[in-house]
C-alpha cells in the first residue's frame, strides 16, 4: 500500500497523507443499511494516526448521500433492530438493549437523568434505554424527519429534533452516538461540539464496528472511518474527552467508549502508530471478501447458492452472486419468513437436504455458526473462507 495523493489528506487528524490500497476498487460494496452497492471508490490507511479510512472526496460524498437518499432502516426484519447471539447462538438480544445493560453495570447510572441519542435512527436505542433505565427523559436526534412519529411514540421520549446536535435544546447527563461515528467525515470535531451539550460529569457513548474483526465494515460505502481501539481512543482524546471506559465487549465485533468531557486534548497521531498493522488488517479483510466471492461464484457454477445472514454479510454475498443466491438464511425470528429481493429467508432448519449454504458473517462468527449448524445433524454444508 502506498500510492501517496497529496491532494487529500486524513479526516481524522487533518494532517497525515495517504496510503492507499490498490486492492479495494475490485471489492463489491454495500450500504449500512444492507444493500448492495457498486464496487468502486477508495481505501486507505493514514500515515500520520494510522486510520483505516475512505478518503473524503467528491466521489465519496456523493456515494454516501445516494446511500442516505434510499435509506431504510433494519429492512429485512420490518423496522426492528438486529439481534445480537450471545456465544454465536441461544437467545438474542438486540444490540442497543445489550448495551445499555453493559453501560448501567459497568459505568453505573443515577435513577433518573436526560438522555440524548443521536442518529436515533426510528428510535431502537430510545427504547433500550428508556425499559432499562425508566426514570430518565429521553430526546432523539436525526437528520431525518423520517422517523419522528415512531421515535415521539416511544415511552419517556420528550422531543425530536432533526437539526444539528449542538442546537437541540437543553444538555444532557449521556449522550449517545451508536454506528454514527463512522459516517462523520470529521470525527474529532464533530465530538468536540458535544461536549457543550453535556452537563456536569455528563457522559458520551460511542459504538462503532470493531474494524479488527469485519472485512464487510471496509466493504460499507458510507462508513468513511474504520476504528481499532486504539484509533477511537485517540479520537477521544484529541476532541479533549476522558475515557471512563473502552471494550471490545460490550457487544460482540462492535467497539465501545465511554468518555467524560474535561480531559486533556491529546492531539492525534502524538502516540505510537503501527502503520503495519493497519494496513495488514486491510490486506487480510479485502484478501478474504475476495477468496469468500471466489468459493460463492464456484459454487453457483453448479447450483443455487442459499446464503447465512440477512445484514451487511447478505447483501455483499447479493452483490457478488446476484441471481446464483437462491435462498437466505437466518436464525433471527424478525427475518425469518420474510422475502429479500424475491429469495424466500428460511430458518435453518428448513434449509433442504443437501444444500450448501455460504456464511455471510465475519469469520469470527462464521466459524462457531459453522460448527453449531453442522453438529445439528441436517445434510447441509455451510461454506466460510479460512480466517
Ligand atoms: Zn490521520
């Protein structure tokens, strides 16, 4: 990775050149709300704060906007949340519900407060919170207008506001930011604005995919930023936020931080960088989607191909295969029974005898999903790369 353009620096430190991969143009896209997306665009890994990153160009803005123009919410399950499978199976949870619960434990809450969800989406946070931590006053925010009636429906919701965060009214005692991070093409900035919005000891919770563990996050057209832990911790940092707490934990394949206004501003890119690693993790992620297209189209030489997964992993496994996907496959009960782009999502103890099924999750989760499907005794293959 090299390939140097001195005409667009990082978004995150502001200052670092460069380095792009020459690999990723080749790679399906998808969108954060699970479509398929045309292959395309750029990635690259800052010299200066070692960030995996999409450059922000002209390019990249106009894909992203296409992508928030089309947006719908969690399609493939009617508007709810995914699940998230505690251990790769049993009983799911949705992943804002799992969060809040990790927070209230290890962070611990007060009884009542006011809490500030941005990017509240149609408001599955709000609700999260709002069962867990019944005497607050919850408010949500978006850019969108699309989801206001929902969102203002939800139990202890006080107000919507689809403006800029720093203009919603009042501050707030937490203020939460789950998978908006990593669209904001000016991260650091973008988090320093909040802390006005926060009261005393008031705190910021920040989830984004753990970009250690995912190769379909480098696939998302609109995510422009691709944070490690240590990455996010210095975002924090340089916005001038104290970090209470950080995990890869919280819920699985996601990183979380929670900070407190009034630390000390940490300029980016000040503590030890290692560009090898990065740009490693890029190579590794881009060579297995390419292996995964590679098993996927062998496999529809000779038949229909069902496919494990409904979210980003499905819609790049609809990307590459096109008409060869005959079915879906998925454990979560709000998917199951459903159509997706006019292939039926079955359970999979309906997948028929014999088939073989492609794993559309990360390999961390791919394989103990494998493992588990094929020791239920059905004649089905599930296929994943070797991580
Ligand atoms: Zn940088």
């Amino acid at each position: 990775m090299h390939d140097q353009d001195p005409t667009v620096r990082c978004h995150i430190c502001r200052a670092g050149y460069l380095r792009r991969s020459p690999d990723f143009a080749r790679i399906a896209r998808v969108t954060s709300d699970a479509k398929p997306f045309p292959a395309g665009g750029e990635l690259a890994v800052c010299e200066a704060c070692g960030t995996i990153q999409k450059p922000i160009t002209p390019s990249w803005e106009k894909d992203a906007a296409a992508v928030y123009e089309a947006y719908t919410i969690y399609h493939n399950a009617g508007g709810t949340e995914q699940a998230v499978f505690a251990g790769g199976g049993g009983h799911p949870t949705s992943r804002s519900s799992r969060l809040v619960g990790a927070v209230r434990d290890r962070v611990g809450l007060p009884a009542a407060g006011r809490m500030l969800d941005l990017g509240c989406g149609n408001g599955a946070m709000l609700r999260s919170f709002g069962e867990q931590m019944p005497g607050w006053a919850l408010v949500g925010n978006d850019l969108s207008d699309k989801y206001r009636t929902t969102v203002e429906a939800i139990p202890g919701v006080e107000g919507f506001y689809p403006v800029d965060p720093e203009n919603v009214p009042g501050t707030f005692d937490v203020i939460t930011l789950l998978h908006v991070l990593e669209h904001i093409p000016d991260p650091v900035s973008f988090l320093r604005r909040l802390g006005p919005k926060l009261g005393p000891g008031g705190l910021i919770v920040v989830e984004v995919p753990d970009a250690r563990h995912n190769p379909f996050d480098l696939a998302v057209a609109d995510h422009c930023s691709h944070f490690t832990p240590e990455t996010l911790r210095a975002v924090f940092g340089a916005a001038g936020f104290e970090v209470v707490v950080a995990g890869d934990d919280f819920v699985p394949k996601e990183l979380t931080v929670v900070g407190r206004a009034g630390g000390v501003e940490t300029p980016l890119g000040s503590g030890r960088i290692d560009l090898a690693v990065a740009e490693s993790t890029v190579r590794r992620h881009l060579a297995w989607l390419a292996e995964l297209g590679r098993v996927g189209l062998a496999l529809a030489e000779t038949q229909r191909v069902g496919v494990f997964g409904t979210s980003l992993g499905g819609a790049w496994l609809l990307g590459e295969l096109g008409p060869a996907v005959g079915f879906f496959v998925d454990e979560d009960p709000a998917k199951v029974g459903k159509v997706w782009d006019g292939r039926p999502i079955i359970h999979p103890a309906a997948v028929p005898a014999g088939a073989t099924v492609l794993i559309g999750l990360p390999p961390v989760t791919a394989v103990p999903v494998k493992t588990r499907l094929e020791a239920g005794g059905a004649a089905v293959g599930y296929l994943t790369p070797a991580a």
